[in-house]
C-alpha cells in the first residue's frame, strides 16, 4: 500500500512518542525516518531494525570527551543521540572552516543522511563515510539541497561502526569519480508524485507501536472530548 | 534591541475574528474570476431520488481538476455529524486531472468509506456531508409543488448539506500540501479545499432540484436565484482544528501577519474619501442586519452576536457625525482606535474587515501570500542566558503562570483511539493524562525557564552545548527561537487552564477559511457555513466575487 510522506511522518512520530523519545526528539527522529523513505532509502525497515536498541531505551544525552571531534557512541542509536552531535558540530563550524569529526561504534550511520542533508542550506560541503551492513564503503556527499553518493578512488581509512562526517564552511575539492545517486527538491518531488511505498510487515509493526499514544475511549470522553448533544438536524 | 509582541493572539481576541477579504475562501473565487476558470457537469449519473455518482470538471488555464460526488441511502439512525460517524449522505473528492472510468471505480470503493478508505497522490482534497434534516426535504417538497421555499426558513437553517470534515494534505493518502502547492493551482493553503466546498455547494442545489423535478417533473421548478444564493454549505467542526494553530505556528503568523499589514498600510492613508465612507456605513449597516438575522440557539453566542450588534450601532451613529463634519482631519487608524478603545472585540474585528473591504488593491495581493515553508530551527549559537531573556521579552504571558495549581493544568489534549482525532480530557477526573500531547506551550515553556535559571553554570552554555545535556527541551527550544521572529506564531494564554474555551480556536482558524453563521453546539464544537451568500457559477463574475460578505436575507433584492 502507498502512503503519503504526512503518514510516514506522523506515523513514525507517534511511534517515537510510543517508544519513550521526548517532544522535540521525537520530531527529528520522525524526519529522519520519514525522509529515508521517501528517498527510497527503506526508512520504516530500517526502523523496524532498530527498535530493539530504542524501544524504552531513550538516551539522547551526549558525553563529549576532551577530544571533541572524537565521539564513542557506544552502539547507541544516531535516532537518539545524532541531532544534537549535528547541531553541536554545525555550532563549531563557525570558529572552524573545516571539522573532522570521527564517530565509533556507530550502529547505523544511515540516519545521518537526512540530518546533513537539511542543514546542507546553511553550511557549504559535508561529506558522510561509512561502511554498510555489507563491508561496502559508503560516501555521500552534500552540497545546498542536493545529496551525491557515489564511489571515489580518494583512499579514504574507515572502520567497522565508524563515521566520519566532514564538514566546511568553503567548497571542497573532494569529488566522486562516479555518480550514483543524486537526491534534490526535484527528486523528492517525483517520489511524492508516486507517494511511498513502505514494506507492509514493517509498516504494521510501527503502526502498532503509534498505537502506544492513543488514549481509548470511554463514553464520558467520547462525549466530553468531541462535543455530543443535538447533532443531526 | 527586542520588540514586545502586540497582543491580538489571546484566546478571547481569537474567538472575536470574523472573515475577510484575506479568508481562503474569497481568495479563491477571486481567482477562480481572474483566470476564467469554467465548470462542466461531466456527469451527473443520480436515480430519481439523487442516488449515484456526479462528476464536475474544473477547467484552469493548465489543469484540469475534478469533483467526483458520490450519494448514497443510509437509515436515518446512521445520520450523524459526528467524526465517529461511519456513513455518510454524500461523500466527495477533488481529484486531479480529468477523471478515468478505472480511477471513478477505484474512488467509488473508497471514497464513501472515508477515514476507512485510501486515496491516492492524485486526490488533493476528501469531503462527506449529510442532509440537513431541517431542510432538504422541505425544499424539495417546495420545489416539486412549484413553489420557493420561505427565505426566512433558509435562514434559519443555512444550508442543504452540512460537511462533517474537510481533509487534505497527505491524510489518508491524498497529495501532501508540498507537492499540492509545487504540482498544482492551489499554492495557497486551503484554496484546493475551498474549492472543493464551493462545489458542493454547487451539487448540494442540483441535487434537490434533481430530486424535486423526478417527484413531478410537470410542476418542479429551480430554486430562485435570491433564494438559492443565500444558502451556503454547512459544516460541524470540532476540537480536530484545535491542535493545528500551535502545530503550525509560523503558518499562523502568515495569516495574522499578513491581515494586520494590511491595517497598517491602510492605517497610513491621511485622509477619510467621502464616498469610500458612506461605503464604509453601508457595510457596517450590513453587518449589523447579518448580526440581528442569524439564528443560533447557544447563549454564549447569542449574547456576543447582541453585544455586537449594539456596538456596531453605536460605531454607525459616531461614523455618522464623522460623515456630517466631512472635511475634518479624520483617519482610518483614529476610527480604528476609537473602536479598539470603545467597543468589544467581535465589533473591533467587524469593523476592520469591513474597513479592509474597501482596499483591494491593498488586501488581495497580501491575500494571495499566505503560505509559509514552516521551517522550524535551532540557532545553536545563542547562550542560554540570551535565551532567558528571549523567553522574559516573548513569553511573559507563560513564566507567570503559577502551573502548581490544579486549575492551570486541568485540561489535557490527546490523540483518542477510537479515531485517532484530537481530544480534550480533565486531567484529574479521566485517564490517559500520561499520554498528553506536548500542546501546552505555555507549561512547557515555563519548566524551561524554571529549570535554565535556577542552574546558572549553564547560562554561559550555548544551545549546542545545552542540548548534547538536556535534549529533553529540545522541542521547545526550537519552537521559541524559531517564533522569536513570528510575532502571531503563539496563542498567548495558557491552553491547559480549567477556563479554556476551545471554541475561540476553532473560531480563529474558521474566519480565516471564511466561515460565517457561527452557531456552537458546546464549548467544543460548533456549525458554521461557507459561501453563505456567495454567488453560484452561473452568476459569478468580476462585479459579485467580492459583495457577498455578511450576506442577509435581503442581500439579493
């Protein structure tokens, strides 16, 4: 069944309420889920991956070590603690031109994606490394509203559950040698002029966890909650 | 150097709005006008008691759009405006495009079903509405005689069909708005559903007279214009439209933004033109007839339609005089601010919107530029102790509220299971205050405040710093800075209070639609009516599209 980027959203939303994230993080972890999905990205599978290491389990404090672009995660989710590192490196920015930032034990550095991307207006170059489930070097390259992944022949040293984000306040030299994948306003347009079109099992699963904020109903609120009285004439 | 913010987003100045040259739905005529847009009845399939399926086709300049309308039997004892109802008199969609025999069946097996069914990209608005018992067989029994029916009993009820619920926006499966506006006519918010509501208003008048002429095709007649005009399209709202003001605060400010521009620049005009004056006492003539016609049967209502009524005659007789000693240095902002100093809010906001009447060439651009891209974001450069302050200049209506007291906490909002609608529950008489939606901006802004300053190691912090700490503010951080530039972003009372009336929410957002004939049902739920007045298709045009406001039951002689 398709669905609309709002349902994904708002679905995803209440899911994160369900699961314990506080008001605010919830809507960032929403967003990330919901603008994987649209980019065809698998978002509500991913989701459903993760809810084993989230579920009752929100922890969005981060603890920044003397170095500070050094984080050890600590196989904690990117859902929980991945806004506030972005905010956190995007304020350091400023003092900086360029930052490097290495993150280890990173158990799913593909929530990332969506985070660079919307701060992508304000900063100039960020670029995303990581390694996939399957050993594959991942690279995604961000510049104002567009997204490039792609290979590069660059020798670029990058562990298991290890991140590197780079971000400048100047154009980068760095380039793919090969494009591909490119995502832009232009591209989500298309996809939302098909609507999304999440895995059915995953979507039911975190269709039952939203259900988690739902209040049921008695007669007294059914009556107090929405008005009654003379409603058909 | 910060600003105080004016006051016009209170709860009680926000129930006292009334619609206006800016509302959704004379923005949309007027455009509907401009670009010549024409409607076809594509088809019109009902048997002689008005049940099956009609098809409108919209042409625009690039697009084609279509209302499929479907109507259907149900028992009286399933009729209800509830939003827990399940079955509908008629149900509709605005489809995109020119519709196909397989897209009219894919839509007649879900659109009837409503919240049940599905919907898809290419739908951009989904509406049902029942019968009004009052009225739809009167006027058919009228009609089907040879005879009108008594104007005085259209306005007593308003309408043939009264909606239930207007959706779009990506619910159910329909076209989310950021397509809508980049892939379609309808940029503006709500344009693509007032659209749809005027159209079934539309079908609501062919839909009798259908049924009225297979009862005794030898004697039925149409309704007559004057009568047919004063009918709108009805609607029940409820606490569904509450949450969306505070979800959508920088859209908000748009609105309220862009309707006190338009005082200002008027305000800035030296002096009063005679002729635009006695304009000006005609309309306000007309408003206070509208005001003495229309029927509610609520107290609360009855009482502030009465108080505003005296009022507006007090504000003709002192506009009077003004108009005797013409000449005088007499300006629209020092009649504004008389009626600011001397009359209530409902009467203040009547003569403003009729003031506004006067200045197309002022308000229709500013109407045409209500939307918003409603980013919300953190400037994670700013101190926590500039954000204190920040909270001290903006939010001082909400640091003073002492939350210890039951009665500032009373209400709770929530998403109710049932149909997953917005609901209001008593915190300390029902369950599921532990599931409360995070609305209570003024509570939340508060323990913000209360916790950052009574822990001065972090005033030096910046949010950055802050919020890698204490990440469980993080939304409501983010909705302070992003609405220190929105001076209309937040309703500035405490929405958890024991005194609460959720109805001036639900008025607020409606006058913006363009909602006339206010006529609550409790503090929670009202009916209103939409292009009550308005021309129907065939009569509209350059001369009418903008005359019908306050329309009375002598507004068509």
């Amino acid at each position: 069944m398709r669905y609309s980027f709002y349902e994904v959203y708002v679905t995803a939303l209440r899911a994160f309420s369900g699961m314990g994230f506080p008001y605010g993080a919830d809507e960032d972890a929403a967003f990330i889920i919901a603008w994987l999905e649209l980019n065809n990205f698998n978002g509500i599978k991913l989701l459903v991956n993760s809810i084993d290491i989230i579920d009752n389990r929100y922890s969005g404090e981060n603890k920044i070590d003397n170095n500070e672009f050094i984080i050890n995660l600590k196989n904690s989710s990117v859902l929980m603690k991945g806004p506030a590192l972005i905010d956190y490196f995007e304020s350091k920015l400023g003092q900086k031109k360029k930052i490097e930032i290495i993150i280890n034990n990173c158990l799913d550095a593909h929530y990332f994606i969506p985070l660079l991307y919307k701060i992508s207006p304000k900063i100039i170059f960020s670029k995303l490394i990581y390694l996939n489930s399957n050993n594959k070097k991942m690279i995604y390259v961000f510049k104002k509203n567009l997204l490039q992944a792609g290979l590069s022949s660059h020798e670029i040293a990058i562990e298991k559950k290890q991140v590197k984000i780079i971000m400048s306040s100047e154009d980068d030299l760095f380039f793919l040698d090969k494009i591909k994948r490119e995502i832009s306003s232009s591209t989500m347009q298309n996809n939302l002029a098909k609507s999304l079109n999440p895995n059915i099992e995953d979507w039911e699963i975190i269709e039952k966890i939203a259900q988690r904020t739902f209040v049921p109903e008695s007669e007294e609120s059914r009556i107090k909650g929405a008005g009654g009285g003379d409603d058909n004439d | 150097m910060l600003q105080k913010t004016p006051n016009h987003m209170t709860l009680e100045r926000m129930g006292s709005r009334y619609p206006s040259r800016l509302s959704f739905s004379r923005s949309m005529l007027r455009e509907m006008v401009k670009e010549n847009w024409k409607i076809i009845k594509a088809k019109f399939d009902l048997d002689k008691d008005g049940y099956g399926t009609a098809v409108y086709e919209l042409n625009t300049p690039n697009q084609i759009y279509s209302l499929v309308c479907f109507s259907q039997y149900i028992p009286e004892e399933d009729r209800s405006d509830r939003v827990i109802a399940e079955k509908w008199d008629t149900s509709y969609t605005l489809h995109s495009g020119k519709i196909s025999e397989k897209n009219l069946d894919r839509l007649r097996q879900n659109i009837p079903l409503q919240e049940a069914g599905r919907s898809s990209a290419n739908e951009l608005v989904m509406s049902r509405a029942n019968k009004s018992v009052r009225l739809f067989e009167k006027v058919i029994e009228c009609l089907s005689e040879g005879l009108q029916p008594n104007i005085k009993e259209i306005n007593a009820v308003g309408y043939l069909l009264r909606t239930t619920a207007v959706y779009g926006n990506g619910k159910f499966g329909m076209s989310d708005f950021v397509r809508t506006k980049t892939a379609t006519h309808f940029s503006q918010p709500f344009r693509a559903e007032m659209l749809a509501v005027y159209i079934i208003r539309e079908f609501s008048v062919d839909l009798v007279e259908h049924v009225a002429y297979h009862k005794n095709p030898s004697k039925a007649v149409k309704l007559s214009n004057n009568i047919k005009q004063h009918l709108g399209i009805g609607n029940s709202t409820g606490l569904g439209m509450a949450p969306f003001i505070i979800k959508h605060p920088t859209l908000i400010h748009q609105w309220m933004s862009q309707y006190e521009k338009t005082l200002n620049e008027i305000k800035l005009i030296k002096n009063i033109d005679k002729k635009q004056f006695n304009k000006f006492i005609k309309l306000l003539h007309k408003a206070k007839l509208y005001l003495d016609e229309v029927l509610t049967f609520d107290e609360y209502q009855k009482n502030k339609n009465y108080n505003s009524s005296v009022d507006l005659n007090k504000v003709i007789k002192h506009c009077e005089k003004i108009s005797l000693n013409a000449g005088s240095a007499n300006s629209w902002k020092e009649l504004i601010e008389h009626c600011e100093n001397n009359y209530n809010y409902d009467t203040q906001e009547i003569v403003k919107v009729q003031i506004i009447e006067l200045f197309p060439s002022i308000a229709d651009p500013l109407a045409n530029d209500m939307s918003d891209e409603e980013n919300m974001g953190i400037d994670t450069k700013q101190t926590i102790l500039s954000l204190i302050n920040l909270i001290k200049n903006k939010y001082d209506w909400a640091i003073n509220i002492d939350f210890k007291k039951k009665n500032n906490t009373y209400l709770f909002w929530y998403i109710s299971e049932e149909k997953l609608e917005p609901r209001l529950g008593e915190r300390y008489n029902e369950k599921g205050a532990e599931l409360e939606q995070p609305l209570g901006i003024g509570k939340m802004v508060n323990e913000l405040y209360n916790f950052a300053i009574n822990l001065p190691s972090t005033h030096k912090l910046n949010i950055a710093e802050f919020l890698l700490k204490f990440p469980e503010f993080r939304g409501i951080i983010r909705r302070i800075q992003t609405l220190s530039h929105y001076d209309y972003g937040e309703i500035k009372d405490n929405i958890l209070s024991k005194q609460t009336l959720p109805l001036n929410m639900l008025r607020f957002k409606l006058s913006f639609f363009g909602a006339s004939r206010y006529d609550p049902k409790s503090d929670r739920w009202l009916r209103v009516s939409f292009f009550a007045g308005a021309p129907f298709y065939d009569n509209l045009s350059s001369n009418n599209v903008d005359s019908w406001g306050f329309a009375t039951m002598n507004s068509y002689n």
